[in-house]
C-alpha cells in the first residue's frame, strides 16, 4: 500500500487517491526509476491523479526519453507541476513538463533552455541555418531533439514553435509567458492553489479532475534511491574512485591493521556503483589505472628521479577528464569540475612527490651498517699514524687499524673518510667532540 500523510479539501470519495511525488534532483537513471515506480504504485492502488512536482537543472538524455514516455502512455492522468516559487524546468526537465497531461507552474519558476549543452552554441541563428556550422554529429543530435520536443508539444497541444526554439535556440520563458504562449497550463500560488485549480478541471480527452476531498498521498524517494542518486554526482564518484585506488595500493605496500583496506574496498565499490549509473569511457579508466601504476613503480621499484610520477600526473588529469561520456543535454548537469580534478590529483601528486623525495635523500644517505656505516665518525689515534705507517684508532667504542696521509700523533682527534682493505682511512679531526677516554685504557 502506498503509504504517507492525507490532504483533503472536503470528504473524500471511496477508492480514490492522489499520488504525490517530488524530485528536486537531476534527471538520471535512479530518479528515472523512482518516477516510473511512482507512476506503476499509483496504477496498482487505482490513484485518479498523479502529481510530479519537479525542480531540475536537466539530465541524461536516456532517462528523459524513459521518463516522457511513461508519462505519455499513462492512464493515469499526469499533473507536472514546477514548483515552489525559484524553481527549474531547464533542460530535460522542458521535455517533462511538455509530456504532462496537465503542466504547471508557481509564479517565480523557470522552463526551457534545452538547447544540447556542448553540441554547437546556443542561439546560433535558429532552425537550420542556425545549425550550419555545427559538426554533423552534433547538427544531427540537435536537429533530432528538436523535432522530438515538436512532437510532445504538438500532442499535448502546446506552441511546438517555441518548443522547438527552446532547443535551438536555449530560450527560457518565465511563467507568465509560459503561460501566454500556452507553454503550461496553469499557473499557481503554491501547491494548495495547484490542487484548488485543478478540482473540476477538464482534460482535452474529456476526463474531469476531481480534487476536492481526495486523499493526498506522497511517495518518498527510499533511503536506496537517495543514497544511489548522491552516488549519479561524477564528482563524488571520482573522488570515491582516486581514493579506492590509492588507499588499497597503500595497504598492500604497507600491510597495517587494514584501515586502508576497509576505507579502499567500501570506496571502490561505491564507485563502481556510480560507474554503473553514469555512462563511462573505458580509456578514462584505463588511464587512471596506469597513472596510478606508474606513481607506484616510481616510488618502489623503479627509480627514476621522479619521470615516472610526472608520466602519472599526466596519466590521471588526462583519464579524469576522459572519464565519462556526457553528451547531449546532460553534460551542463554532470561535467566533472576541474576544481575537483585538479585538487584530487594534487593531492595525490604532493603525496607521491613526498615519497619519491624521501627515497632519493635515502639513496644518499651514508649506510647505517656495516664498515661503510664508519665514514664520517670520530674517534682517537692510540697510536702515531702516517704516510706509510699503520696505527691504532679507537672509533665509537671499537680499536681500528688505521692509515693517513698527514702525520697523526697518539691523542689526535681523527675523523675516519674511508675504508680500505678492511683498514680505515683517517685524518686529522675538524671538529671537537667528548674528552678522549682515559690513556690508561689499552688495547684488548
């Protein structure tokens, strides 16, 4: 049973309900499919109406097409009401509003301007001499959604010029025009007046709407259609993506307690969900995967002084930006912001600059064990050293033979520069450091 809080005017009649439904979200694939469960819950409960109310910036073509059809097939009278007042119809939203048995708006709304964002500017002249200049591609995509909004317009006996126009051209009307140019039906104060208006209003097929007494019922968006439609922002799912990625190639280099697996796994798989709802481009992908490939062979196994890092910075903007294939009248709703790219990617690249400079200062570093672990230290000469004569040094606790190329007397402060044929090579220390031990201590 449909389930929600009642509205009446007067008593309602046996049997008869109003089904109420809200989406204030872009046009994709779950707020597709939350309309269209809207749409069959109302035929199964035998609903006399069915109230859309709508504020969209646009969306995907594919679902617009699904959700315009359904409407246009539905026995179930079909109210498309942009409202409250501020509210949009842009874009694909225009294509829904037009498919409505009855279309209306608050005063203070907006409609139009679906004009296919990215396939040709907008308002280039107007019909086909407006769309001359366009790729054919995109003069072919223009010319089809245009005639695809004559044909709604025309069935619900709308202006098919202005509809056309709002294609070509991305021409916006306000509701007062809308409502001239019998762009929408009804224009209204709020959603009490809306339902005020539409009680006895009669539809071109003859029906009558009754919604005086009638019992309001609102369909809800469930907690899976609003966490999925979160998860239809190719923002979010980028950053989901990048931190998937990186946060599992940092657990598997540095086994842990398995934060990093937990974190990547949960965020790779709500990528992968939001790659599933968004279209995407498989080469975007493939370049994020050797961009990250190649940031890791630079830090652990190949040292290139950073060449690798840099090929992967360069790697990882080019898939972002490749990553989904926008086209149409979507791309103006769902292009991945550069800010978003560019700060990820930064992040990461500042991460691995961090690591690739840590391991060159490592490289250069003088061993920490062994007699090469020597050069550098301090010690004593025990014994008088020279040019072509051996000595004993104590160094760190440890008795040395030891050579040098200046004369070093017993008690000098040497500083060991090298090893050579397990000897170590001194000369005269440049720097103090604690009093010698006592002379009274002797060779083992």
């Amino acid at each position: 049973m449909l389930a929600g809080g009642d509205f009446s005017l007067v008593s309602a009649q046996p049997g008869d309900k109003i089904v109420h439904a809200e989406l204030r979200a872009s046009i994709n694939p779950v707020t597709k499919d939350y309309v269209l469960r809207v749409l069959r819950l109302a035929r199964e409960e035998g609903a006399s109406l069915v109230i859309l109310q709508l504020d969209t910036p646009g969306g995907l073509v594919s679902s617009t097409k699904d959700i315009v059809d359904a409407i246009l097939n539905s026995p179930i009278p079909v109210v498309v009401y942009v409202g409250p007042a501020g509210a949009w119809a842009a874009s694909a939203g225009t294509f829904i509003t037009m498919a409505a048995h009855v279309a209306a708006m608050a005063k203070g709304a907006a409609i139009g301007a679906a004009h296919p964002v990215g396939l040709g500017p907008p308002g280039g002249g107007g019909g086909e001499e407006g769309d001359q200049g366009a790729d054919p591609a995109a003069q072919k995509a223009v010319n089809f959604l245009a005639r695809w909004a004559r044909e709604i317009a025309e069935k619900r006996g709308r202006d098919p010029d202005w509809a056309e126009r709002a294609v070509r051209e991305s021409v916006t009307l306000g509701w007062e025009e809308a409502l001239e140019r019998k762009i929408i039906d009804l224009a209204v104060d709020d959603f009490q007046d809306l339902l005020r208006q539409l009680d006895d209003y009669q539809l071109p097929d003859g029906r009558t709407l009754r919604t005086a007494g009638v019992p309001l019922v609102k369909v809800p968006m469930s907690w899976r259609e609003q966490a999925l439609n979160y998860l239809a922002d190719p923002n979010v799912v980028f950053i989901l993506l990048m931190l998937g990625i990186y946060a599992l190639i940092f657990e598997f280099i540095n086994p842990g307690i398995g934060i990093g697996l937990i974190a990547g796994g949960i965020s790779l798989l709500l990528a992968f969900l939001g790659l599933q709802i968004l279209p995407v481009n498989l080469v975007g992908v493939g370049l994020i995967l050797f961009g990250a490939l190649l940031m890791v062979l630079d830090v652990f196994y190949t040292p290139t002084n950073g060449i690798l890092t840099t090929g992967g910075v360069v790697s990882l903007l080019a898939g972002a930006f490749t990553l989904f294939d926008f086209q149409g009248i979507e791309r103006s709703v769902f292009e991945l912001a550069w800010w978003n790219v560019l700060l990820t990617v930064g992040v990461i690249t500042a991460f691995f600059v961090f690591l690739v400079a840590k391991g060159l200062l490592a490289q250069r570093k003088q061993p920490a064990v062994g007699m090469e672990a020597m050069i550098g230290a301090i010690g004593h000469a025990k014994a008088p050293l020279g040019p072509g004569r051996e000595g004993l040094v104590l160094v760190r606790g440890e008795y040395w033979r030891a050579i040098s190329q200046e004369p070093i007397h017993e008690g000098d402060e040497v500083e060991v520069v090298a090893v050579q044929d397990g000897r170590l090579v001194v000369k005269r220390a440049t720097r103090t450091i604690l009093p010698a031990p006592s002379s009274s201590e002797s060779p083992p």
